[in-house]
C-alpha cells in the first residue's frame, strides 16, 4: 500500500566508535518519527517516516554535512499498513535545543517536528 504525503528517509551515519553509536541510537530512540535504528560497529543506521512537509528536515546528510552520514530519501513510501499514530511529544525527545537552529529561519520552522501537535 501505497502511503501519500510521506517521505522516508534512511541515514546511514559513521561514528568514531560502536559505543558513539549506540550513545547516538540511545539519544534519538524516541523521536515519533523513527521506524527502526541499529547499530552495526561503529555505524548507525537509522530509517525515519516525515510527512512530505519535513522533507528539508528528513534530508539529515545536507542539514548536518560533516556529519559523515549519507541519506537515501524514498520518494514512493510503500508501507505494510496504515503509518502509526504519531503522538507529539512535550520536548524534543533527543534532548535538542533546537531554539539557535539556523534552520529555524532557513525553513521556517518552529521547532523540534517532534513536538509538532497538528
């Protein structure tokens, strides 16, 4: 089945270690958008599902460029059933300050999608 209006991201991302890794998995292991992360060595695979709007935010390689991650985005979101209820959350879950982001005026943002109730 076929899911509009959502982009899918995966984000491969090498650490300096197996346990920066599983610090970073840990870190971001509540965000609403997150489907799955594992931990392979020192890499850390991570595949998140954003509505179509978050698309900038989905594209991790290009907002944090030495990062040493690369980013596949999934125009067509095949999905096994309906997508899950994202419930937003109070805070950013990952423990972000997101309030001196420059995407915050590069995109217009308001802050961590996390936190996003609409």
């Amino acid at each position: 089945m076929a899911v509009e209006g959502y982009v899918a991201t995966v984000v491969v991302k090498d650490l300096a270690s197996h346990g920066d890794a599983l610090r970073e998995a840990e870190f971001i292991k509540n965000c609403p958008y997150l489907l799955v992360a594992g931990v392979n060595g020192s890499t850390l695979t991570t595949v998140f599902m954003v509505p179509e709007e978050y698309r900038w935010w989905a594209d991790y390689s290009a907002l944090f460029p030495e990062s040493r991650s690369r980013t596949f985005l999934m125009e067509e979101v095949v999905y096994p059933m309906s997508p899950r209820e994202v419930v937003a959350c109070e805070s950013p879950p990952c423990g972000a300050d997101c309030g001196e982001c420059p995407q915050r005026e590069q995109f217009n943002c308001r802050g961590c999608v996390a936190t996003r109730k609409e």
